[in-house]
C-alpha cells in the first residue's frame, strides 16, 4: 500500500497526547513521601493498545525515584481523531516530562540543587517498589555524576548569560515486557543454533532486525560463547517455516530475550562439542575452553583441535548438532488490575543535560549540547549501543520543540513534511554520550536495552534549560517560540510566566483499588532462568545450557 504523507498523519498511529496532574509529597531535605498521579489519554477513534499505554503513564515512575506510597488513576478518551498508539518509549515519556518538570519546580521552592535532589531519591537496586515493580541493577546514580561533570553542571547552573540555561532530568525504561500479550507458561522467545562440518553456524531465530542491529547482537553471542569469529556465524531471522516462535521487535525486549535464549543454544552445543573432543584428548571437557576458532586444554593451547574439527568430532559423537534455546522473563507481575504492565526482568536508566539558546525577542529556542548517560549494563556493541542514543536525543529535541499534530474540525492542519517539522543535521547540537555499565544479572552478559529509554529526559531537560534560561515554564509540548514569546509577555504583565493546561476534564475516578505497598521489599528470584533447567532431550546431565552469560 502506498500512502499520501497526509494519509500517513490519518493512517498511522503517533504518540498519545496525555493531560498529568500530579501531587507529591517532599520534605524540606527533599526526600520524596509520596506520590499521586493522575492521567487522561487522547486515544483517537480506536482502542488500539490503549489499556497499555494508559496503565504505562503510571507505571515508571515507582522504579526511577524511591517513592514510598504510590497512587495511580488514568483513563483513555475516544475522540473524533486518528487512533493513536504504541510509539518509542510507549506511554512513559508523557509522564516523564511531567515528572521531570515537577521535580525541578520542587527543588526551586525548597532551594536544593535539582540533580543532587535526584540522585537522593534514586530507587535502590535488588528491591520491590510500591507497586509492585522488581528493580535489578541502577547505574542512575553513576549517570548523574557523569553528566554533571562532564557538562559543568555545577559550574554553569545559575552563572550562564541572560537567555543561556541548562537543565537535567532523568527515566528509567523496561528492557522488555515481563509479561506477554497472551498470558500462558511458553517462551516469549525461541532459537535454534546449528553448528556444520566447515565450521559455521547457523542461528535460526523468530526476531526481527528492524534496524536495531540486533541480528548483529544475537551473531556475536554465540561468537563469544563458542569462541568463534562473528563472521563465522549466519543469522536466519523470522522465517515462520523454520523459525522458532518469537513474540516480536517491541518493548526493546530482543537483546534481552532472544539474546538470553540464544545464548542458552549455544551453550548447549557447546557442551556437545566440548564432550567429543574431551574424549579424543582424554581430559574432563571442564578442563577446555574455546577461543581463536579452537576448542583447547585451558593453559595448554597446542593441546587441541580447530573448532571445525571439534565440530566433526561431535557429530561423528552425537548426530546433528543443532539445539534449541528458549527464555521467559521472570513472573513478577503485581496482583492487582493493571498489574502485568511495567515488570520488566531489568530496567536501563539515563540522565540527560542539555544547554540551551533562547531568543528573547522571537522565543527561538535552540539546543547547543546535549550529554546523556545511559546504563545500558554491558555494552555488547558500543557503537550500536551510541547510535540508538543518538537517534533517541534526535527524536527526542523533535518532539519537544517542533513536532505536533492539530486538527480543526477533523482536519489535520499541518500534514506534510513541509508543516510538520522534524529536526535537520542543521538543527542536531554536539552530543556527548557516556555508556554505564551496571553488568545486570538478568541480561545476556549484562546487557540492558538501548533503544527507548535514553529518549525520555530530553524532552524534559530542554523544558527545565528553558525555564533556567528565560525564567518560564512552558508545561505542555512543542515548546514553540509562540509559547515563550506568550509566557515572557504574561511575566511582563505581572502574571503566571507560564504556558501549559490550565483546567483539568470534568471526570470522577472510580474508588482507586487498595494494594499493600511493596516499597523495599527485597528482590526475589534475580537471574533465574525459565527453560534453563529443562535440558534438550539429547543432551546429558554434564551439557546442561544454564542461560545466564553472567
């Protein structure tokens, strides 16, 4: 089907607008008490994956902020619109950019520096939070440092020239869904790694590479795990006729989950391998390792054979070397309505500074630099790893000041790309980006998403630079010169220096349903692997694949 780019803005399903109220309790060190969200959701004429992304604008903030009491109400609203739906960071960067601002108006009124007040209410690692969520590993305290000195935070904050600010903020995101789209015990994915007489293999894996570069990922697993090059390695993707089942490229769950369970393959093979060629140099196969295209005695690397020997030698042993792989996520879903949206086996965290320009006379707002550190867990390719953050900094300077869609009478006012503005190389500033590596037990070899979150804190960090730069606050997005031109006018006047939602719908929540808070609660069941313990029929007790690459 071949679409119009106004056919496009009407067909294809853009990001919620989302109306937040929020009531947080501080005290004067500025430890956060609590926390009472509120959100209603633009959905369009069609349901899509509203419930989802409804319960998403409530769900996050518990693992980012150590929040003791939660509350949460949100409804979704159909509209005379195009439907809206599932996009990057689906559902959580609404809420952040609220969130964000909030916490910097906090810190204002209670004279504290705004990232020395986030970085003491960072969310402790291995713990339960109020609702329920499971934190692992959270390098967010690293990435505060990092960006804050790396930008001069504390040498520019308040000391930059009339229209120059800086700003922070900070998110969390899921490194896939914890729970599937269809609740039953099979894996969420699926892959089958075969190993042939030249010495290459095959990865059939059910995942598809959308541009994220994860057939490259799932090639340089089993590389490392078999001491081979990736090269040598041919990923298969998403052939339904051969491919295990895969639940899908969303949620940035692939790394994670595919990779986990390819990973499980190849030790399985591994073991195979490593068993034939223990009997032909009369060791114990714990005594080999595989590196350099070798399967070898460890200390003696003369003592062994190439890795397409040692292929020859297992299946000379054992038939056909080729083995299954499988990973669920741990079961960690709340028992309460909404429950099974947020758990996630692990969480990324970033922290974003940007510095910016702001025009007095036009309202012109322009990013100059931006800095953003992102715990990713391991990085298992850097540079893919840089260029997902990358490319999140750039939507994310997008939709904060140019990107909007309007309608009048059901009618889309700027549906062309001539109207519709997304940023350029000319309007893209120096980006700095710094990888944490936080090594968490549930990834494969550590690794966290990369994809979605380190989009979240742009959005807000422009919003609270402008603030720091003009002395306004532009609550709502795309901070359009209009908006800053409107609220330097109304502070002139004497009123609000402020654009953004002045009322709130006429709507009566229903009785919110009571949980038990889990806040602190230690973490249960870290790095346990689903299907691990359940070995391929073909293979003995000695080549049973754990799973876990840490």
């Amino acid at each position: 089907i071949t679409l119009t780019r106004e056919e496009v803005f009407y067909v294809h399903r853009g990001r919620h607008p989302v109306l937040m109220w929020i009531k947080t309790g501080f005290k004067k060190d500025g430890a956060i008490t609590g926390m009472h969200f509120r959100s209603w959701l633009d959905g369009g004429a069609y349901g899509s994956y509203g419930v989802a992304s409804t319960f998403y604008t409530g769900a996050l903030q518990t693992v980012t902020y150590k929040i003791p009491v939660y509350k949460f109400e949100g409804a979704r609203v159909f509209t005379n619109k195009p439907p809206c739906g599932p996009k990057r960071g689906h559902g959580t960067p609404q809420p952040r950019f609220a969130m964000e601002c909030q916490i910097d108006k906090a810190a204002e009124q209670l004279g504290l520096d705004p990232a020395d007040m986030r970085r003491q209410n960072l969310a402790e690692p291995f713990v339960k939070t109020a609702n329920h969520l499971t934190v692992t590993t959270i390098g967010l305290g690293e990435c505060i440092d990092r960006v804050v000195e790396a930008s001069g935070w504390r040498e520019k904050r308040g000391h930059l020239p009339p229209g120059r600010g800086i700003g922070i903020a900070c998110s969390s995101y899921l490194t896939g869904a914890g729970s599937a789209i269809y609740w039953n015990d099979m894996p969420h994915s699926g892959v089958v790694v075969r190993a042939d007489r030249s010495g290459l293999v095959a990865v059939l894996c059910g995942a598809t590479d959308i541009g994220q570069g994860s057939d490259s990922i799932l090639a340089y697993l089993v590389a490392e795990v078999l001491g081979i090059e990736p090269k040598d390695i041919r990923v298969h993707p998403a052939d339904t006729d051969l491919t295990p089942v895969d639940l899908g490229s969303y949620s940035s769950r692939v790394t994670l989950m595919a990779g986990n369970a390819v990973i499980q393959a190849a030790e399985r093979l591994r073991a195979k391998i490593f068993e034939a060629v223990a009997r032909k140099l009369e060791v114990t196969p714990d005594r080999l390792v595989a590196e350099d295209r070798r399967v070898f005695v460890d200390g003696d690397p003369d003592r062994g054979v190439s890795f397409a020997q040692a292929v020859v030698l297992g299946e000379s042993m054992f038939g056909v070397l080729a083995f299954p792989g499988s990973y669920a996520p741990p079961k960690r879903a709340g028992k309460y309505k909404g429950g099974g949206v947020g758990p996630s086996p692990c969480y990324s965290y970033s922290a974003c500074v940007v510095e910016v320009d702001v025009d007095r006379e036009t309202g012109e707002v322009k990013p100059t630099e931006v800095w953003i550190a992102h715990d990713v867990g391991r990085a298992l390719n850097p540079l893919l790893v840089e260029g997902q953050v990358e490319g999140s900094i750039y939507m994310g300077l997008g939709e904060v000041l140019m990107e909007e869609q309007i309608f009048r009478k059901g009618v889309h006012k700027i549906p062309s790309m001539l109207e519709y503005k997304s940023p350029t190389t000319l309007e893209t500033p120096e980006i700095h980006t710094i990888l944490v590596e936080s090594d968490d037990p549930e990834g494969p070899f550590g690794a966290k998403e990369a994809g979605q979150g380190p989009l979240l804190p742009v959005i807000p960090a422009v919003a609270n630079a402008v603030y720091e730069a003009v002395g306004v606050r532009i609550d709502e997005t795309p901070i359009t010169p209009e908006k800053v031109v409107k609220a330097l006018e109304a502070r002139r006047q004497g009123k609000a220096a402020r654009v953004g939602p002045e009322r709130l719908p006429v709507f009566t929540f229903p009785e919110p349903r009571l949980v038990e808070s889990a806040f602190g609660q230690p973490a249960e069941g870290i790095a346990v692997r689903p299907f691990a313990s359940a070995p391929h029929p073909a293979l003995s007790p000695e080549g049973r694949g754990g799973g876990s690459a840490s």
